[in-house]
C-alpha cells in the first residue's frame, strides 16, 4: 500500500485548507484491500495525496457518544432526516482532537460543527456552551458508547472540487458491551463534495464495480458489538459486509 501511495503527488494540510467542504454531500462505498489496490492504481494522475510529516496512511482515533437510550443509532436506523452524532476525534500523527457535532439535514447535505479539546471532559463550560449550541440532546442524557481506530488515506482532486477518503484496518471497541471486532480487509471509501460536481474517481469505481453502499462506522459497529441493540433496519448491509469479505477470502485462497 505505501508503495502505491509513493507515486502519487503530495498535497500538504495547508494546501488543502481551501477543500473543507464542511457542507458537502458524502457517498459512501464499501470494499477490500484488493480492490482499493486498483482503485489507487487507477487514480494517480487524477488526485493528490494528503501528506503530512511524510505521512499518508495517517492512524485516526474517534470516541462517538449517545443517549442512554441510544437515540441517535435509533433515529439514524430509522433513516430520519436531520439527525446528529457527537464524536471525539484524534488524529494520532498530529496530536489533535476535536470534538464534533455532525447534522445530516433533509436535503441530504451534511454539515459539521467542531471545536478542538484537549480530553474528552463534557462537563468544561465551554464544552457545554458548545454542546448547547450545536446538539439538540441534553448533556445528562450523554454516555460514550463505541469508540473505533483504522488508518485513513486522503486523496484530492487536482481541481479541488473533492476530497476522497479510504479507511482501512478498521477496528470497534463497544464502550457499552465489552465487546471488541477487526473488520478484516473491509474499506469504507467516502466521497466528499460540495454540490455534484463532476468526480473522475466515480467512473474508476464503476469500472471496479464498487457502487454506493452505505456504511455509518457508529451505526454498523454499534450492530455489530452490541446484542442488545435491535438492528433489524441494518441487517441488509450486515449481511452485504460479509459477503463482501467472504468474497474478497475466497479471491485469496
């Protein structure tokens, strides 16, 4: 993989400034390393890779939050529009983090809301302050719930109307049940831009026959660590993951 990522041009953090697209549409797509292997392949002319401190598979850490009767896995199970999640996000190379509120409207346009913390504390005033003007959920009713890890790859388009991002060696830790689970050779690649402007990587996804596929890592890692959960909405794409991965094996073998 880092092999790959070497023959692409680099694109530092400040030059990305200008892409943050914190109000974009996002399409998602789910797949395996040896797909992504030739999606990369693919893509070299037509993007930049993120770099930073001579890094490209940077390590990300996000610590997501619910009520204590995970409302907000609940809402977005029932695919209502203008729901929230809260997560803690660290980006582990730089040493940032930042809590985020992210609010998905009924257009479909997703809007991000973040301040940069040192720790995870809600009860700071100026957490709080932040909380009450972003969330529409009370801080009492607030418990972590899942927290997951995976590397990230970045890559924008040389017109800079996109960012696409790759995460792989994706891993869920369920804050609530205990329970831990890897996913193997999964990749969640999500497309992020702002209105529908033309997307070169779209038409090398199709030619790979990766298609849209949505994957929540909140969503779907909650389902697949906590029984206590009902997820009869998300069975499909359960069942969708595995195929996937007993796929990408059986390719192995």
């Amino acid at each position: 993989m880092n092999e790959i990522l070497s023959r692409f041009e680099p694109i530092s953090l400040e030059e990305m400034s200008g892409i943050k697209l914190m109000n974009r549409i996002d399409t998602k797509f789910v797949t395996t390393l040896p797909v992504l292997k030739q999606l990369l392949e693919m893509a070299q002319e037509e993007y930049w890779a993120q770099e930073i401190g001579g890094e490209r598979n940077m390590k990300y850490d996000t610590t997501y939050y619910d009520t204590k009767d995970f409302n907000m896995f609940y809402v977005h199970q029932g695919g209502h529009t203008n729901r929230q999640k809260l997560r803690f996000r660290t980006y582990v190379s730089s040493n940032l983090q930042f809590m985020e509120v992210k609010t998905k409207n009924n257009h479909g346009r997703t809007k991000k809301k973040r301040m940069k913390v040192t720790d995870m504390n809600l009860d700071e005033q100026e957490k709080l302050d932040f909380l009450h003007e972003h969330l529409k959920y009370d801080r009492a009713d607030l418990i972590p719930a899942i927290r997951n890890n995976f590397n990230r790859i970045t890559l924008v388009n040389k017109a800079k109307t996109e960012r696409l991002t790759i995460d792989t060696n994706l891993q869920f830790f369920n804050l609530v049940s205990g329970v831990n689970k890897h996913m193997g050779e999964l990749v969640i690649v999500e497309l992020k831009r702002d209105g529908l402007c033309y997307s070169p990587v779209l038409e090398m996804l199709r030619q790979l026959r990766v298609f849209p596929h949505g994957f929540s890592k909140y969503c779907m890692g909650s389902a697949l660590t906590n029984d206590g959960l009902r997820v009869n909405r998300f069975k499909p794409k359960l069942i969708d993951v595995e195929k996937i991965l007993h796929k990408s094996s059986s390719i192995i073998k």
